[in-house]
C-alpha cells in the first residue's frame, strides 16, 4: 500500500548553471604547501605527530575523520601529501565534503551564501553540482563505495582542478575514502535526479570499508577535524562493530590515541566525561572521542584552533618526521 501523504514534485524545480552563481571562495583561498598558513603552536602537536608516525611504522591505521569546513580553510593540498606520502590509511568525510571536492575541482570555487540564495529559493539548486546523483547511482550500479566512484571519476574527468581533489588523491593513491551521508542534509538532494536507494546503498558500503579500516586501529590515531556529528556517531558504531569480532578472535582494539580538533574551547580536564547537567557533555566528540572509546588504554588529545592554523601545523610535524 502506498503512502497516504503527498510529495513534494521535484519536477516543479527551476536549476540553473553554476556560472551564475556568486562563490564565496574562489582559488586563492586554497594553500599552495609552500605557502605560510596561520601560526599555530601546542604542546600536543609534537605528541600527535609521533603517534601518526609510529602508527605507520608498525602498520597500524591512521585515519582522518572531517567536516567539510576542512576542504574550506583551504588545506587540501595538505591533505592529498600526507595521502601521497602514506602518512593517512583512510580518510572521512560528510555528504558536504563532497560537493566542495567535486564543484573546487570543476570550477576551481565552491560555497554560496545561504543567506542571498535561500531568499530567492535558489539556494543549492545549481545544474553541475547535481551531476554527483548521477555519479552517485552509476557508483553503486557498480557496487562501488560512494567516496570512491566519485573519487574515480573526478580523477578520470576533465575538471581544470581536479589535482586539488581530495577523493581523486584517495583514489589514485588507493587509500579507501569514504562519505557518511545523511539523507536530506545536502544540496545533492534537492535535485529532480537524486536517487536516495542510491545514495543510502554507496553510503552504507562506505560505512562498512570505514569499519574494516576501524579493525586496523590497534596502536593507530583517529584524527577528527570540525566533525561535531557525524565522526563521534560514526567512530562510535564502528569502533564497537570492530571490537565485537575482535574479542571473538581474542584479539583487542584498546590501544590507539584519538585527536580532535575544532574551535569549541574546553576548559579542564578532558579526559574526564562531564555531567549531564553541563552543556559541554553534549559535545559529542568530547565524551565520544575524547573520553568514552579511549576509556580502557587509550590516549586522546584535544587541538582547539582554526583548520587553516591547525592542520598546516599538524602536516608539518608529521613531515618533519617521516
């Protein structure tokens, strides 16, 4: 029996084409890896690097979880070296993360203001950018993840910028890049071609090859940048998949450290889970990451600054020594 609600007619929909659109970042925004990024200093940076690299020297798995505000601050560059240099096992990301990586990489800008688009009702509704459904169904039609069949085709495309993109350099380099998507969270699906089966399949495929990295994380990091949601909930899931066939193998997935990095400050101890009357317990990567799955032989490190700053930083303690 169908529903007994009505739908929306995407149909009704009116896209226009991305040269129309004003970009709030263009391609100056993103560093060249010669280029000064911000200052940034913390005592904990040196300590991250040792792990990352310690993780790699053993094989263990080094994994970058982020929100698409990384790809923002510019530091792609950065990114797609530690995956050249094999300092990255797997990397992350959110449905948003995907539409920056694919428009940066065709156009060479991305992002748009919500607030003058919204208001006309054309916020999002750009013809190229929803070409991703199309390769989103053609990705799982083969069986592919949603991170690689894009990354693989951006690789394989035309696209002017396509060096600068983070799903091409996973797919060249072979290191699975996997995207967490949220139905209805991204511009992709309010377009007339969104398949949401489609999407949900390669996605939850995705989820899958990010859990078999997780089973890897025996003496590795997972680093996490501006992922409030979707990289606590996700590691979360995951981590406990990993360690529930690793304890029927008597193997253990305890000794691993976790980096969060992201511009909430949080003061005092943060290895210590907050009550639940205080706002910040509901800050997941804290009681997530920080706490709760390092809980028995773990170590976690909290990096407060911006992506811009931080992640340069992070890339050239990890550089100094690899």
């Amino acid at each position: 029996m169908s529903s007994k609600y009505r739908i929306f007619d995407r149909g009704r929909l009116h896209l226009k084409p991305l040269a129309e659109r004003v970009n709030d970042l263009q391609l100056d925004r993103w560093l060249k890896l010669e280029d000064d990024a911000p200052p940034f200093e913390d005592d904990n940076l040196p300590r991250i690097a040792d792990a990352v690299v310690e993780a790699r020297r053993s094989g263990a798995a080094c994994i970058l979880m982020f929100g698409a505000h990384l790809l923002r601050a510019g530091v792609n560059r950065h990114v797609i070296d530690l995956l050249e240099r094999g300092a990255l096992t797997h990397v992350a990301m959110n449905g948003a993360g995907v539409i920056h990586d694919f428009e940066l990489a065709r156009i060479g800008a991305t992002t748009e203001s919500v607030a003058r688009y919204v208001q006309t009702g054309e916020f999002g509704l750009w013809r190229e950018t929803g070409e991703i459904n199309d390769w989103i169904t053609a990705a799982n039609d083969e069986e592919q993840g949603l991170g690689e069949g894009i990354g693989k085709r951006i690789l394989d495309s035309g696209f002017p910028h396509r060096d600068l993109s983070v799903l091409a350099a996973a797919y060249r380099c072979s290191v699975p890049a996997t995207v967490h998507a949220g139905i209805g969270y991204d511009i992709t699906h309010q377009h007339p071609n969104f398949d949401g089966a489609a999407t949900g399949a390669a996605s939850y495929r995705d989820f899958l090859v990010f859990t078999k990295s997780v089973e890897d994380l025996e003496g590795g990091v997972l680093l996490s940048f501006g992922s409030a949601v979707m990289a606590p909930e996700i590691f979360l899931k995951a981590l406990t998949m990993a360690r529930n066939v690793a304890h029927q193998e008597g193997r253990q997935i305890r000794r691993f450290s976790t980096a969060v990095f992201d511009l909430v400050p949080i003061h005092g101890d943060y290895h210590r889970e907050l009550a639940r009357s205080d706002p910040g317990y509901y800050f997941r990567p804290y009681k997530t990451l920080l706490v709760r799955t390092v809980a028995d032989g773990g170590t976690s490190y909290y990096i407060s600054g911006d992506h811009r700053a931080t992640f340069p930083a992070l890339w050239r303690a990890i550089r100094e020594r690899l």
